[in-house]
C-alpha cells in the first residue's frame, strides 16, 4: 500500500486574515483549509461546481479538529496541506495543516460527507474520487 | 411629503470584526451595513427569504461609495443605520451609516437592484414595498 | 455544587454567513460562537478590551472541536451558547452549541487559554473569572 | 510620461466568497481588492509589515467607490488588477478591476491614505514608494 500524496497550497496572509490581537484570527484558518481542500480536489479533475453539475453532489464538513499550536502573522506565507486519513462510502476524513517554513502551526482534521445536492443526504463518493483515495 | 424614516441596528464589534491594525477591518462594515439593510426590511414585513419565495425576487448590491470617517474599534456598540434615498422601479438607494454615540464613523450610499431569482435581470420592485418608499 | 449556567445570545443569519451551497458556511458557526463567548463574558462585566486594559491579557482559542449535525439557513434566528466545562489555572473548556428552537444544530467544544498580551504566553485566569467558573 | 503600469493577481473563487444567492458575496470583492493592493505594494519591494517596521506607516482606505457588473461565481479564476490613479502627499488613489477573462465584472476605486501607526494621522507616503507612483 502507497503512502497518501500530501497536497500542499501557498497561502499568504493579508489583512482581512488577522484581527486586533495581532496575529490570524482563529476561524481565517478554516477559510485556508477550505482553498486547499478545494485544489487538492481539483488534482484529480474536479471542481466544485464540476461535482454538482456532473454527479450532483457536494462535499460538506460533518465535523472537525483543530489544534492551534503557534499564530500566523500578518505577511506570512503559509503551506495549507491536505492529505486523505480514511474514506468510507460517502465519508472522507481529511489530514490538513498550517505550516510556516518547517514550524506546524495548526493541525486539523476534517470529517467530509459526501452528499446529494437535491436531498442533502450522504451518497456515494463518485467513484473516480473514491478509487484513488482507497488506495 | 414625509422625512424617510431612519432605521437604526445595534451592531457589536467583536474580533471577528477587526484586524492587525487593531481597528474594524474596512470589509466588515458591508457585513454592518448588510445586517442594518436586512432588518430595515424586516420593518416593512419581509424577509431575504420571504421575498424570494413569494415574488421570486432578491436586492442585489449595483454599486456602493464609502467614507470611513473613524475607525471603529474592538468592543464597541455601534449604530448602524440605512434610509431610503431614492426609488425607482427596479431600484433603491440607500443612505447607510455607521454611529458610535453622536459620531459619524463611516457614511455609505448603497445602490440597489431587484432582480429576478431565475434571469438575474432587473424587475419591479414589490408593490408592498415600493408604495412605501415613494412616500 | 451548582449546575453552570448556560448562557445564551440569539444571532440572526445574513447573506453574509452563507454560501453558494444555499446554507450557512461551516467557518461561520465559529464567528457566532466568538460573539457567544464575548457576550458571555460580559456577563462576568468584562469586555475583551477590559481585560486588555485591567488586567493584559486576552483569551485565545488553542484547539476546538465542533459537530456539524444540521445546517443553518438564511434568516434564522438561532440561539449560540456557552457555558463552561472545566477551568484550570490559565485555561478553560467551553461547551456551545448553536439552536434553531428545540434543534441543535451544532455542537462545539472550545479550549481556551488565557495568555499575556506581551509574550503571548500562558498566565493565571484573572481571579474575578476563575471564582466563578470553577464553581 | 510614461502610462501607470497595471499589476494583476489571479484570484481564485471558493464557498468561502460565495452566499446563498450562488454568487460571489459583494463584501468578498474588498477581500480580493486588498490581496491584490498588498500583492502590488510587494513588487515595489514592500510588505504591510515592512512598511510599518520600517517607517512606522500603514495604508487605510479613506473612502471607495465600487460599481457591480457581473456577478463572479464558485470555481472562477479572476484576475483583480491595481492601478495607480492620482498620488498625492500622504494619499494615493487606486483603480481596480474584477475580471474573469475578458469581460469585467467589477471597476473600483480606492483612495488609501497613508497614517502613522502611532497617531493614526496622515503622513508623507515614503519616498521609495512615491517615486515611482507620481512618474
């Protein structure tokens, strides 16, 4: 069994990113994990709007984890990873981390469910996704 | 003929609000000003939702002008207010601004379109609501 | 032993909070919570800046978990709330969750630690909180 | 005299830009503005934080006006491009633009003023950057 791929996204942080007590507000994380979710999904072919239009379907966070080890700065340039801990049927679990140069600056993990955009209730990974996170 | 009335909303400001200048960062006082349009509607008995599904019609933002005056700061109580400057058919303009007290922090011009839900294209504004911003 | 009060702030849902999914984005649950927690500490008649100023320091959120049971929509009125778990000397667990009426929407746990404004690290909750939080 | 020259940065839509009316949200178009202003400042060799390091300034918008054409939805890749338009003392005015190939969704212009980190009042806009600016 192959070691899962680790995808890594430049983030810069701007402004709109920190608040008053100086550093990157804790929920601009969440907004850094969601670009870099969306372009390791667009490794494999799909955007979103690719996934609604041609499986009608969309990934939401069923819930999540996050660790806050050190704050972001204004200017910095992060690394936003993500990387595939499990996947079942209509679930993926997803390894993501802020990184600053070799120091983790939070850690997360999120809990995706795969679901109909009609019903909003799971359904299977489409299978071009879901073969190549099983392996 | 009859002054417009002013609705006025009380909007906090937490750190959510703000950034590494330490004061309200420039973006947020949209989301005010959004908050304030909302509710002012709210006044004359309709919702964002409401209106979508009984005239299948949502304000769009056409353009804005801003001044910000003074920055607000973490922790402050601040009014936001919005007023009818202008109505046309498909149109509005809206006199907004942020207070903190008896000062004026930000003044705003918000120039919006009743558009259809299903084109995007501009239709008349409901008669519940134009009847009364005419006045 | 008395049960922790259970505090509670209703937050209304703006375009703002959404996204394209037609719901309320998963990042923004956090931002009612921050007003939640805000709201409930001036409960205890202290503001963030207050606590700044009094005594220099600031709670910051070191790790969270939040569930995700069932979406928020546009122009819900949902009650946020926060009531303590467990305190420690520098540090304090915070149960939330996020209502619409009887349903819970979201549950959340948040580990905050209380740190100096100058080298950002741990230091002793101020009295005034900690009597009451470890009743 | 030689034309201003126009810098341009891709930007990438996500859920995060995006409300429930299925399009970009009007406030996410500052977002995009302020990355591309930084982005711009960068390649005359200046960060936010350097700036404030080493001339103890910061750029605050005084006053913007903003016109909405089209709306930019989920997956687009924009291009949001800067522009000086006028430089002053301690001011600069900047167009924007919004576009998604050849069609332009959104025209800006900013007018940031230039304050000392510890008055907040105007001051001169630093030599290096003016320059180049008034050519």
């Amino acid at each position: 069994m192959s070691k899962p791929k680790i995808f890594s996204l430049p983030v810069r942080v701007y402004f709109q990113d920190t608040d008053a007590g100086g550093v990157v507000y804790h929920a601009s994380y969440l907004n850094f994990m969601e670009r870099a979710r969306t372009e390791w999904l667009r490794t494999y072919g799909y955007s979103n709007a690719g996934l609604m239009k041609e499986f009608g379907v969309v990934f939401v966070v069923r819930s999540l984890k996050l660790d806050y080890l050190k704050p972001a700065q204004l200017d910095d340039l992060l690394d936003v990873t993500a990387q595939v801990k499990e996947a079942g049927r209509s679930r993926v679990s997803v390894l993501q981390t802020v990184r600053r140069g070799h120091e983790v600056l939070t850690e997360a993990e999120v809990h995706l469910v795969c679901v109909s955009l009609e019903s909003f209730k799971p359904v299977s990974v489409p299978e071009v996704l879901s073969e190549q996170w099983k392996k």
